[in-house]
C-alpha cells in the first residue's frame, strides 16, 4: 500500500515549475524598479514643467497633447519594434536590421497606395495598407531567419549585411526619393480617417496599435508554448537541441516575427505622416536596442518580456521628451541612449555574475 503524501510533498513545486516561477519573480522585479524609474524621471519633468508655465498655462511637461503627441505617439515605433527585438535577445540573437525594414515597409506601402485614389473606400485601401507592409516585414525576417539558421552565420553579421541591403533597396527601388510622388497622395480612408482619426482631439491609433502589440508579445512569451520554446533555447540551445525542440525553426520564427514587428511599425509610420522617405526609419534601430535592453531582455539570452520593452521604451522617450522641454541641444539624445545601453548591460552582467555566486554557495 502507498504511503499517503505529506502536505510537503504536495505543495512542493517542480523544479521546472520552480524555474518558472523564479523567472516571474525575477521579470517582476525588473519591470517595478523600470516603472519607478518613469515615475522618477516624471515627476523631475514634472517639477520643472510646473515651474516653467506660464500663469495661467497648463504644466509644459503633464498635458494630453505633451503626453500622447509628444511621447506616447513617437514611441509606438519603437515600442512596436522592441517587441519583436526582444523575441530576438531572448533566443540570445540580435537583429540591427529593424530601421531598414521599417522604410522598406513604409516606401512598398506608399508606393502601391499613390496608385490608389485619394478618396478610394476604406474597404478597398485598408487590406492593401495592412497586408503590405506586415508582408515586407514578414519576408525580410523570414530572409534574415533564413541566413542565420541555414548558413549558421553570427546573427550581428547577417543584419549588419542585410541592415544595409535593406537600405540600399529603399533608396533604389523608389523613383523617388520621397512618396508619394508629386502630385498625389494616399488614401485619405487610411491616414486622416483611419491612422490620424481624431479622438478628444488626439491621435491615438498608434498608440491603441503599440498596445495590441504588447498584449499579443505577452501573450505569446507567457501563454503560448512558442513562447517558452524561445525562453528555452535563449537559456541553453544546447539543451533545448537535445530536448528535441526544432532550434532552427525557432529561430526562423522570431526572427520572421521581429521582421512582422519592424513592418506594422513602418504601416503605423505612413499612416501618421502620409508619406515615407527612404531617410525613414534612419538611427532607429540603436534607439530600439537600447529600449530593450533598459526593458530587461538580457543579450546573454533567456531573458525579456513585452511589458519590459514597453517600459524601457517609455524610460527612453521620456529622456528624449526631457532633452527637449530642458532645451537641451539634441546631441545628447545619442550620448543618453549610448549610456543606458552601457549601465543596463553592465547591471545585467553584474546581477548574473551575483546569481551565479548565490548559486554556487548553495551547493
């Protein structure tokens, strides 16, 4: 006869579970030091936008149009774009190519819409303006997935090449170097009645659109088991190969995703503008490292989360917003990300090389 478990042996977690469990606690902690961080950084701008207004003037930093206008809107791109970088990170890859993507989605977009008419209905415009975009992105993703699993080339190496063939693309396809040509413009059901559609009077698409993303980014690292797949062979491929998970078609997939990510940003990009150029998306891919980075996700591998690149996105633009309500010169915006990129690896390494000790004493 079997002995009757104990309650300890009941409540007792597995060790996978255990793992689990730790990492939740660890990605927790994380993002409530990152939202003590926005609050800081809010309440100084705060502080000062209180004592810069005018008398009877709202507070120049704490005010919709500031807030959404002026940082929740330029930071959808980015937002949008670090999800899909730390799907990247967390595999233990990178992916430099994003800004390049972002404008070749953009110009393919702006390029197949001018032939549309200016007032051609939404039902006509809309599967055109959501399919090409998220189709260019999806394709170079899938290219770039492509080279580092069937070549087995660093993934630095292969988006550094395609960083630029990406580029070099968009400035050639296009006739011009601005689209629409002259003399048109893109369907009004897609930028003013659809991405610019007025509420309170804001724009906030991009910022419902970078919220959807999120949601599904969290959704798909927590919930699915695509999502613990690419947890597990960030945290040890070698093990996760031997486990009998596909590393390969892993990784083609989140690089496909990333590429997903760097298209929706370009839609949301030339739906807001109403117009690419092929200096879109220029720069963009340091500031969405970074923003990932500063989020959580480890570039050792194993670590991140959506939540987390929001965040650190937010932490960005709201040093970004500061430079300009400071009225500092615009230089510095590239010596502040440079350093968060810095301190937030270099806490990372430290907190690893602190876990690894605890570890080690235990045994």
């Amino acid at each position: 006869m079997n002995p009757m478990p104990t309650v300890a042996t009941i409540e007792k977690p597995s060790p996978a579970r255990a793992g689990m469990l730790t990492s939740i606690r660890r990605s927790l902690g994380q993002e409530l030091g990152l939202l003590l961080v926005v609050l800081l950084i809010g309440t100084v701008l705060g502080i000062h936008g209180w004592n810069e207004a005018a008398p009877g003037r709202p507070n120049t930093f704490l005010n919709a149009d500031n807030l959404i206008d002026g940082i929740a809107t330029p930071m959808s791109y980015y937002a949008i774009m670090a999800v899909g970088l730390t799907l990247v990170i967390i595999t233990g890859g990178i992916d430099i190519s994003v800004g390049s993507v972002m404008a070749l989605s953009a110009l393919g977009t702006a390029a197949v819409l001018q032939r549309l008419p200016a007032d051609a209905p939404a039902i006509q415009v809309l599967p055109l303006a959501v399919c090409v975009p998220l189709g260019i992105g999806l394709l170079c993703g899938l290219i770039n997935g492509g080279l580092i699993v069937g070549l087995s080339l660093h993934p630095f190496i292969v988006t550094l090449g395609t960083m630029s063939i990406f580029r070099g693309l968009a400035n050639v396809l296009p006739a011009e170097k601005t689209l629409p040509a002259a003399g048109k413009r893109l369907p009004q059901a897609f930028t003013t009645d659809f991405m610019r559609i007025e509420v309170g009077g804001l724009q906030p698409m991009p910022l419902v659109i970078m919220l959807v993303c999120i949601v599904a980014g969290a959704f798909y690292l927590r919930m699915l088991v695509a999502g613990r797949e690419t947890y597990a062979i960030g945290g040890n491929e070698e093990a996760a190969r031997f486990s009998g998970l596909r590393v390969g078609w892993i990784k083609l997939r989140t690089y496909a995703l990333a590429g997903l990510c760097a298209g929706i940003a370009g839609m949301v990009s030339v739906g807001r503008f109403g117009t690419a150029s092929t200096s879109t998306g220029t720069g963009y891919e340091l500031t969405v490292i970074a923003a990932a980075v500063v989020g959580g996700a480890s570039l050792l591998g194993g670590r991140g989360t959506a939540l987390g690149a929001l965040l650190g996105t937010l932490v960005i633009a709201l040093i970004e917003n500061g430079i300009i309500i400071l009225r500092l010169a615009q230089e510095y915006r590239l010596v502040i990300i440079g350093l968060a990129i810095i301190v937030a690896v270099s806490l990372d390494r430290l907190g690893s090389h602190l876990r690894a000790r605890r570890a080690s004493a235990k045994h």
